[in-house]
C-alpha cells in the first residue's frame, strides 16, 4: 500500500482552493512553521495563561497594541469584544451574561457594516446579550444619524472592514472613531481578513480583531488586539460566555508563530508569485471566445489582485455558473470566488496555491471552456435565477 495522505484515508476529494481565505474549504494552507510548532506543543502541558501572556507579547508587537490574546476565531472575538465592554471586569457581571440586566447593552453598527461571513455578524454581537442599534441604511449613513443613534445605554460601537461591506456610502474608520470616542464609547473593528495589523488600531479603534488562518496562514484561531483594560475584559470572559469559544494550546502557539513568520516574511516575493500564476491563466485564457479575464485589485486594499473572469453565455457556450459547478465537481475539486456569479463573474485568487496547482487550474478552465463549445455541458436556461442560498455555499 502505497503512502496515502489524510483525505485518500478517509475518502474525501482533493480540493485546490483559487477562492481566497474560505472557511468553508479549510481557510488557509497552514505555514510549514506554524505546523512545526502544533506538533512540539500538542503533547506538551503548559499554563495557558503563560502560552496566551507569551501571544500578548508578541500579538502587542505585531500590532502596535498595548495588549492581545488569542480566541477561538473572529467571530467568537467579536462576542467576547462586545462583552468586554458591557461587563469589564466585573467577574459577577460575566458571570451573568448574556443576560444583560444593569449593564450598558447597546452597540452601534453602521447598517452597510451588516454582513454574513457564513454567519450574520450582528448575531456575534448579541451572542454576549447586546442590542443591535443598526444606523443609517444599507448603502449610506449620515454623520447625524451615527451621533443620533448613541445613548446612554451604548456599550459599544462596532466596525467591519471587509469586501462584504458597501463599499461606499459610509462613513471612515476616523471619523466613525471620533464620534464614538466623543460619547465615550470604544470601537471594535472586525479587521479578519485585513493584512494591515497596525493601521485600524493607528486610526483609532480600541480593539482589533483578526482571523489567524486567513492571510496569517496560521491554525483556526482569532486575534483581539488593542487597549490594555478592554484585552483584559475580554480574556476574562473566558470564564464565562468565552468558555464554549476556547482556543487550544495548538491554536494560540500557532498564531504566536503566524505572526512571527508574517513579520519575517519576503512580501514582495509573495506578491511576484501571485502575479506570475495571474499571468499564466490570462495567458491561458487569451482570444478565447466569450470569456475575458481582467485583474483586479483587493476592494478593500490588501496587497492582492485577482483574475475576474466574465463570461458571455452566447460566445462561451457556458454561464458563469456552469463553469464554476463544472470546476467543483471535478477531480480535484476547484473552488474559486464566487461573489458575483449572477452577474456572470467571478475570481481567481492567487495566494492560497502554488505553481503546480495553478497549472491543473488553467488546464481544467481549457477542457471545461472546450467541452462548453462543443456543445458537451449542459447550460442551465435560468442560471440567474438560483437561490442566495445556492450562492452562499461557494462563498462563506
Ligand atoms: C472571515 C470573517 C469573519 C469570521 O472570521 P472567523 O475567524 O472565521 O470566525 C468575520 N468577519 C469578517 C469580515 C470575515 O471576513
């Protein structure tokens, strides 16, 4: 018997990832480093408060934070940061939640900050026992509405950063902090998917809040970064509503050694790489019939671009989504981004995969568009008319 690898054991199907950071396919292709230092600690004992004050160190550093501890993930870092600021250090007080009673419990949240990542982030927030105070409308907010919307039973206000968000229409970091600090209410920020570590502390939230497998590259874990009195809050919610959201010693070595590598790390280099598998599948899809292949930058500026494909039905002899449940269902599977499929787009992303992946990647889009023209797959008449849901599988 030849050496089989964890899915050939266990009979699942091989997936290449041209989606991005997805949770839904695994997230991220851990770093060889971060893998290392899960398998010294795994069989190891060690105080947890010591690992977590060793990822303070390191997290304060990376960040430009007074403080830090790692959590479970970005969502169960979003509960515990709310909670934080209902309760502070009140051990009675999270004891209680999520019952609320006597503690400030409102947060403030701009409407077009009101996404789902697989999940809707406004129930992250009332997982602690907080009221959800949405302001303004799903494509705009005025100043007065933000300042309106803050009462004395605010708590908290929270921010998204995120290509989920509108995009325009709202209102800056900078500004949304000011008004908030104005009220004398602290900023949140769920930064998950961000690269930039330092920047949103800099422009003024008082807690940051990342992903540690998503561009990290690190295990499943998330990162609260930020003022010292509001990191403190939320640890301590682990031993109340934090307790069903713990992260292991494996998950907290690993984002102390994510951060690490991602300080050290060639970025321009990166960078070139991803380019050179963009170039190779524009290449690849030059002059062909019905599909363009543009790159385009990261919404929200992180230093990636990705190749959007269009396709035109008539010329292609495909849709858009016919194209993408063709590259899913094959051997291996390929999940690529898939936001605006009813608009006939969608994107490769290059970070998560290497040359040899991305080959397979071209030769497949080739037999696939191929198949398409010679009539060989099947065109759904009423691809514009799939369910949301039928959509949100390939994106969360
Ligand atoms: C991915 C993501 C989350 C959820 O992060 P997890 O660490 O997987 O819980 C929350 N917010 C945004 C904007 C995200 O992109």
């Amino acid at each position: 018997m030849p050496h089989q690898n964890i899915l050939q054991k266990l009979g699942l199907r091989q997936v290449i990832n041209v989606s991005g950071t997805m949770t839904v396919i695994g997230a991220s292709s851990a770093r060889p480093e971060a893998v290392a230092a899960i398998a010294d600690i795994l069989p190891r004992f060690v105080e947890i408060d010591e690992l977590q004050r060793a990822a303070g160190r390191m997290i304060a550093k990376a960040c430009g934070a007074e403080a830090g501890f790692v959590t479970a993930c970005t969502a169960a870092a979003i509960t515990l940061a709310v909670a934080a600021a209902m309760t502070g250090v009140d051990r009675a007080a999270i004891a209680r939640l999520p019952d609320a009673a006597g503690l400030k419990n409102e947060v403030v949240i701009l409407a077009g900050h009101l996404i789902s990542y697989g999940a809707p982030v406004d129930q992250a927030i009332r997982l602690a026992g907080a009221k959800v105070v949405p302001v303004g409308q799903a494509t705009s907010v005025a100043e007065y509405e933000l300042e309106a919307a803050f009462t004395p039973q605010t708590a908290a206000a929270v921010y998204v950063v995120s290509h989920h968000t509108a995009q325009s229409g709202m209102i800056g970091l900078g500004r949304f902090a000011e008004i908030a600090h104005a009220k004398g209410v602290p900023v949140i920020i769920d930064a998950a998917a961000e690269y930039d570590l330092k920047g949103f502390l800099r422009d003024g939230a008082d807690l940051a809040l990342y992903s540690a497998h998503k561009f990290l590259r690190g295990a499943t874990a998330g990162i609260v970064a930020g003022r010292r009195d509001l990191v403190q809050a939320a640890y301590l919610q682990n031993h109340g509503i934090g307790r069903g959201m713990k992260v292991g010693k494996e998950g907290i070595v690993s984002t102390i050694v994510a951060l690490e590598t991602w300080e050290q790390a060639d970025h321009a280099a990166q960078r070139r790489r991803e380019q050179e598998l963009l170039d190779l599948w524009q290449k690849t899809l030059a002059n062909r019939a019905g599909v363009s292949a543009v790159a385009i930058p990261d919404p929200t500026g992180n230093p990636v671009d990705r190749l959007r494909l269009t396709v035109l039905p008539e010329q292609a002899g495909t849709t858009a989504w016919d194209l993408v449940t063709a590259l899913a269902a094959g051997t291996p599977s390929i999940v690529v981004r898939a936001e605006f499929l009813e608009l006939g787009c969608f994107e490769l992303d290059p970070c998560n995969l290497g040359r040899d992946e991305a080959e397979i990647v071209a030769q497949r889009l080739v037999r696939v568009l191929d198949d398409a023209r010679a009539g060989k797959q099947a065109m759904s008449a009423f691809a514009d008319w799939r369910s949301a849901e039928e959509k949100e599988i390939w994106q969360a």
